[in-house]
C-alpha cells in the first residue's frame, strides 16, 4: 500500500484533474479490506488457542479429577456378568495359497528401467531378467 500511495503523489497534475480522488477512494477501500482481514485473522487466531487451551485441560483432567469421576459413574450402574464363553469351534486357520510361492531362481531386478510384473515371497515386485545381458525376459 505504500507504494501504491506514493505512487498516487506522482501523478501529474491531469491524471489528478481526469481522476479526481478515485485513486485515494481506492487506496483507502483498500486498507478498509486490509484491517478486516486482519481482525477475521486475529480472530481466527484467538479461537485456534481457545481450542488448543481447552483440548490441554481436557487431556490434563483425565489424570486427576476426570479418573474419579469416571469410578463415580462406573459405580452407579449395575454389575454384570462377563458372557459365557462361546461353544463355536476356533476360526479354520488360512488357507496356504497354491503353487508354494515363488520359484523362479533366475536373475531378479528390483529396479531400473523395468516392467515388474512379479512379486516374490515378501511381497516386492521384480522383473525376471536375463543374467548376461540383462534384458527382460518375462
């Protein structure tokens, strides 16, 4: 805005005469827009610590006033019994996927300029390559 201030003084005198005081109109609209985003930008601040000051005592009560509490509440329902264990059989243990895994013993490239079109036993994606000349061959 300084700027543009000091450039509204070197006007000549028929760009002041031809634009009369727009040019300060405008400044001034200006610093008006600027003080009011300036007050939502403190404001905004302002409401951001509140947040911040309310989340540290809401996570500071826990520890004192807040466990006392909680027992106060958990004392005033009524106890009851755990469930009785199910009769259900334990879940089937997974099922080994066919083919035992990988195993293609050949050279593996796991980077550079390839297109990796299989996974290996961890889970890494590789190109098959030949060893010598290093061409992709699957």
């Amino acid at each position: 805005l300084v700027t543009v201030r000091t450039a509204g003084e070197r006007q000549s005198e028929f760009q002041k005469s031809a634009y009369g005081d727009s040019y300060k109109d405008t400044v001034n609209a200006l610093e008006d827009s600027l003080q009011r985003a300036e007050s939502r930008i403190d404001a905004a601040i302002a409401r951001e610590q509140e947040r911040r000051d309310a989340l540290e005592r809401a996570e500071e009560q826990p520890n004192g006033d807040g466990i006392d509490a909680a027992r106060k509440d958990t004392d005033d329902q009524p106890w009851m019994e755990p469930p009785a264990p199910s009769s259900s059989a334990p879940p089937a243990p997974a099922l080994h996927s066919g083919g035992g895994g990988d195993t293609y013993t050949g050279c593996r490239a796991y980077g550079g300029n390839y297109a990796f079109t299989s996974v290996d036993d961890e889970g890494r994606r590789y190109a098959k390559i030949d060893c010598a000349t290093k061409a992709q061959i699957g």
